[in-house]
C-alpha cells in the first residue's frame, strides 16, 4: 500500500507520497467458512481423505506478507514547456519491473519525440495508452480472475504548454480511466487536495469522516429506521386486531397494514470539512500540508496494529510554470553501513 497526496494551488501542483512497498496475498481462513457434510453430519472426504470447503470470492483475505522501504513512487512525466509529474499507488511493478522503470522509459520517450505533447491531459491518455499495454502484457498468461488484477493508479498534475492554471488528474490503468480531479475553468475546482492509496487518516482529516465511518453511520440508520418501521408495522397490526376482536368482527380479507417507504435521512456531511484556502496557499505552505498530510498517514500505519504499509521518507515534488518540477530534498545514494572493521 501506499499514500499519494496532491494539492493544487492558483500557481503550483505539489505531490507527495511515501515510500514503503508491500507485497500481499490472497488467504482463506477455513474456520470460519461452511464445510461439505454429509446426511450423518460428518464432514465429506475425496478419494485422497481431502475435505471440501464452500467459498466464493468474498471469503478471501488480502494479507501482507512483506515490506520495505527506499521505493521511488513520485517521478516526471513531460518536461516544460509542459512540466508534468505523477505518483502511483497500487501494483509497485508491472512485468517484474517497478513503475518508476517504466515511468522513466516513458518520459524518455516523451522528451524524443519530435511533436512535443502539449496538455496535462493528452500526456495522461499517452501514458495510460503505455501504461495499459504493459498491464495487458502482465496479466496475459494469468490464472487470476478479474477481480483479483490490480493495476496501478496515479495522481499527475503539471501544467500544459498553454495552461494558465495546474491540473491534477487520476488514472486508474485497469478501470482504464483519465479522469479530472482538479483544475480547468471552473474557480470551485481549481485548487483544492486529492489524495490516493491508502489514505483513510487524509480523509478523515480533511472531510471529518473517512468512506467507511460514512457507510457504517448511514447504515445504522437505516437498519434502525428499518427495525423502527417493523415494530411500528407489528403495533398498528396487533392493535387494529384487538380493536376488531372487541366489537367481535373480523378483519376484513386482503387487509395490509403498510407504512411508507422510509425516506432516506440526508446528512450534511460537508459542514465537518477542514476550511482551507487551497487557491491562495503559498508554496512552502503548500509543501507543508502535503508534508503533513503524508505523516498523518504514516503514524496511522506505524502505530496501529499490523504491518505498518505505509511510511519510510517523505517524497515531494513541486511543479510550477517558471520553473517545470522539482524534487523537494531528494537524497543520492550512499554507502552506510561499511561493516565492522575497527580501522579509522
């Protein structure tokens, strides 16, 4: 798993991501499933003495199984003048080789071409285009259903040769979508933050609910309202009967005693936003959020239960008109651990 931030400003895109990898694999815990029996109640066995076991596909757990960190998640797409950069989230590699491999192979293909790609959102359905076949080409000789492919997915913002303004658009390489997330002509959607990956704790903050705080209240009211309406139903049942068997007659046939379908009950879930002026943040400000929002994450994953998938340095990158991306602190690499030699 990962995080991907992006946060779009009047004059500038800053992208920020972690940089752990996970690896995952899909279980069955037979404890809690239904097993074959047979008429006496034991279970069945094959000719080899094997059980049988009912599932279906929403009986599999995603498991980690591993993680690590140093994994480069953030990288340029398009060099000005249109400078466009990309985080991913999702399937770290595609035919064995990491998403950053193939990103940079992109981007090296970009900057040979002849006719130069001018929009942010052209450059995103190029490398869609290239993203897709790879995916195809993974996934060409595997046994695993549909619904078990992952594809990669990415936050891109930049500018395009004659943008006034940034933009930020996410690709979901196996929905094979482009879709705007921020930016473009209308003020409302301008500026603003998106996130990616795993990213319940950026939600939280900045909507003051996460997707399954929402689902989970949304469900519970409507499950007691459901209840609330059977009772109701029961009563008014119950007493029109008493009512009839007092002045000794019988209900009359075909009677239902029906209430109205409930009305859904709409919460205002966007009073419990953070007010945050996207548009006019200055840049160190800027970069400060996407800092922020990115550790938030991070202490979830470190702190609570399980294999912490999400944390290792902060990535960060800028990218304005003037001066196309730049990569906040990025380390080279270095020789650190030399060994145990007692020698100065």
């Amino acid at each position: 798993m990962t995080v991907n931030i992006g946060v779009v400003t009047s004059d500038a895109v800053v992208l920020g991501c972690d940089s752990v990898a996970s690896t995952s694999s899909y279980y069955i815990d037979p404890i809690r499933l239904d097993w074959h029996k047979g008429a006496d109640g034991n279970w069945l066995k094959d000719a080899d003495g094997k059980f049988s076991l009912k599932f279906d596909f929403d009986d599999y757990e995603t498991i980690v199984t591993n993680a690590w960190g140093g994994v480069t998640k953030l990288f340029p797409l398009h060099e000005s003048p249109s400078p466009v950069a990309a985080v991913t989230a999702g399937l770290a590699k595609l035919k064995d080789r990491p998403i950053a491999s193939w990103a940079s192979e992109f981007h090296a293909k970009c900057a040979k071409r002849n006719k130069r790609l001018v929009s942010v959102e052209t450059i995103c359905q190029k490398f869609l285009e290239f993203m897709r076949a790879k995916y195809d080409e993974h996934y060409a000789d595997s046994r695993a259903p549909e619904r078990f492919r992952e594809g990669p997915e990415f936050l891109v913002g930049g500018y395009g040769r004659n943008d006034d303004f940034p933009s930020l658009f996410r690709i979901r390489v196996k929905e094979n979508t482009v879709v705007r997330e921020l930016g473009g002509t209308s003020v409302k959607t301008r500026s603003g933050v998106a996130w990616n990956g795993q990213s319940d704790a950026v939600e939280r903050f900045i909507r003051g609910y996460d997707g399954q705080v929402k689902w989970f209240v949304e469900k519970q009211i409507a499950e007691g309202l459901g209840e609330h309406s059977d009772k109701i139903t029961t009563y008014i049942t119950d007493t029109v009967n008493k009512l009839f068997d007092q002045i000794k007659q019988k209900v009359p046939e075909g009677t239902e005693i029906k209430l109205p379908d409930l009305a859904a009950i709409k919460i205002d879930w966007e009073q419990f936003a953070v007010d945050v002026d996207y548009a006019n943040l200055p840049l160190q400000e800027a970069v400060n959020l996407v800092s922020f929002l990115v550790l938030l994450q991070d202490g979830k994953s470190r702190f609570a239960r399980g294999v912490p998938t999400v944390g290792g340095r902060t990535h960060l990158g800028v990218i304005t008109k003037e001066k196309g991306l730049r990569l906040l602190n990025e380390p080279e690499l270095a020789h650190q651990y030399t060994g145990f030699a007692d020698d100065r």
